[in-house]
C-alpha cells in the first residue's frame, strides 16, 4: 500500500476515536508545566486508596517488593508513584507535541564523561536501562549527546504509531527499531552505533529465565549478554529519577567490566541486581504498574 492510501485510510470511521485520543494528547501537552504537575498531584491523592487494574497492580508489587516499610510507607509510596508515572505520560505528550528544549532543559546527568570516553572511541554500544518514570526525559536528553537506535514495541493502532510515537522521534535523532526486528538491531551495532534498550518486562522465560529481583523469581530475557557477546559491544548501564517539580537526573554507569561472560544467566542477574538497587533509591520513580511478576515457576501459584 503506498504512503498516500495508507493516510487516506487513517480517515476510516474506526479511527475517529483514535482522532480524538490524539487530539486530547495535544490539549493535554499544551498546558503548562505547572498545570501538569498540579494534575499529576490530583490524580495521585484522587486515585491511590482506590481499586482498580493498574492500581493493584501497582499496590502488589510494592507490597511484595517493600515488606519491611510499614503500611503508611507504602501507602504514600503508591500515591508518590501514581503522581509520578502520571507525570510520565506528560513527559511522553510532552515529547511528541512539544519543542525539544522543553524536555531538555531541566535534566542533569551525571556520569557524562562515561559515555563521551565511548562514544569517542568508535564502538558499538548497548545503553540498557529500565521502567524508570522520567524515561522520556532520559531519551531525550541523550539525543543531545549521540544520534542513537532505540527498541521499542509498536502500537497495534496506525494511526496513534504515526501521530505519536513516530511523531515525537521525527523530532530528535532516534532511529526507532521494533522489538522483533532484531536482525537489524544487529546491524546498527556492527556498525558501531549505539542502540538503547530497556528490557525489564515479563515476556515469559522461552528467551530468558527466572533471577532474583526485589528477592523474587522474575523472568527475565538473558538476551542483552547474547547481544553484546554478537556484536563485540560494550554494554553500559544508566538510570534516572526525578529532581524538582519538571527535573529528572540522568546517572550513567561506567562500562560493565568483564562483561558478558559465558553465563547469560549470570550476567543478567548482574543487570537485574543493579537495576533493583537503582530503585530502591528513588523506589517512587519506578513504572510498578507493569506485571513484572506475573510469570511463576511451575508450580507457583498467579502473582496478580
């Protein structure tokens, strides 16, 4: 289908709505930061004694993760991480609709020299971190260092793939790479480019296995290891948190050492281990809404 039919069909009846989902996006990314944050707050002390999907969602997780904080802490845990993943989805409108120095000029990072040393030296280069809730702020403040790949998953709807993800990295020097496509993924990092990876969901454990996360068997994909080890890349991790009302910090990791060995479950462990001690930081800066657990070893009774 060439690129004229394909947009006359994003004006099919079954995309009104999507047309108007889209239009909200902009409406929502157009108010001022101060209004987001406001709402983000709203939305959190409105919602967080509530039931519901993602709530208790996020509330198992908190609770399996964080056994030793009282009830209280956790309560105003859920509510500092709804507030904060409410946030998150500004930062994503905000990515699409807005100009790139909005979502850049609040962001530090630290550890920047890391990632200059490699970039200078010309090799392929695998940024992995994880569900962090200023992501949108990581990516795009990144995008002012080095032009970079990213893995994502694409939506199933078109027309929202055109209008907003594709959308926001028309704006910035990111060449977007479908989670599956992995042939070409490899093919960037041959040519020593970097490619930017979160791989911290459940997709079962037939391209992973269970290691220990929050002291919890986790699938997790042993793929990042396989990765490196194909495409002679250094692996390096980073990871972020919020700063102020609109800020986030970028820390970014020296490279991994010794790194991958010839146990993929060993070094994904390796991550896995950092990552949760990154969280337990800044644990309301965690997207807890994902189902993270919700593949068990056999046997095992439904997480969620």
């Amino acid at each position: 289908m060439t690129s004229k039919k394909l947009k006359f069909s994003y004006l099919h009846p079954k995309y009104w709505l999507t047309w108007l989902v889209i239009g909200i996006s902009w409406l929502l990314a157009s108010l001022p930061r101060s209004w987001q944050y406001g709402l983000s707050n709203w939305l959190a002390n409105r919602f967080a004694s509530k039931e519901g999907r993602r709530i208790n969602t996020i509330r198992r997780n908190i609770d399996a993760c964080f056994p030793e904080k009282s009830d209280q802490d956790r309560r105003q845990l859920i509510r500092g991480n709804l507030k904060s993943s409410v946030l998150m989805l500004f930062d994503l409108l905000n990515m699409i609709w807005r100009e790139p120095k909005d979502m850049t000029s609040t962001v530090r990072i630290v550890g920047l020299e890391h990632l200059e040393q490699v970039l200078a030296a010309n090799e392929p280069l695998l940024l992995v971190t994880g569900h962090f809730t200023p992501l949108f702020q990581l990516i795009a403040k990144l995008t002012l260092i080095s032009p970079f790949s990213a893995v994502y998953r694409r939506m199933d709807n078109p027309v929202m793939e055109a209008n907003l993800y594709k959308r926001g990295a028309e704006k910035y020097p990111i060449t977007l790479l479908h989670r599956k496509d992995i042939r070409n993924m490899l093919v960037k990092l041959a040519d020593n480019n970097t490619v930017f990876i979160v791989p911290d969901q459940d997709f079962g454990v037939k391209q992973g296995a269970f290691v220990s996360f929050f002291g919890i068997p986790t699938a997790t994909i042993t793929n990042i290891p396989k990765y490196a080890r194909k495409a002679n890349a250094k692996v390096m991790l980073l990871s972020a948190y919020r700063e102020g009302k609109n800020g986030s910090v970028i820390e970014i990791e020296p490279l991994l050492e010794n790194y991958p060995t010839e146990d993929d479950v060993a070094d994904t462990q390796r991550w896995s281990s950092w990552l949760e001690e990154k969280i337990r930081q800044h644990p309301e800066d965690y997207l807890w809404m994902h189902k993270r657990f919700k593949t068990r070893p056999e046997g095992e009774n439904s997480f969620y």
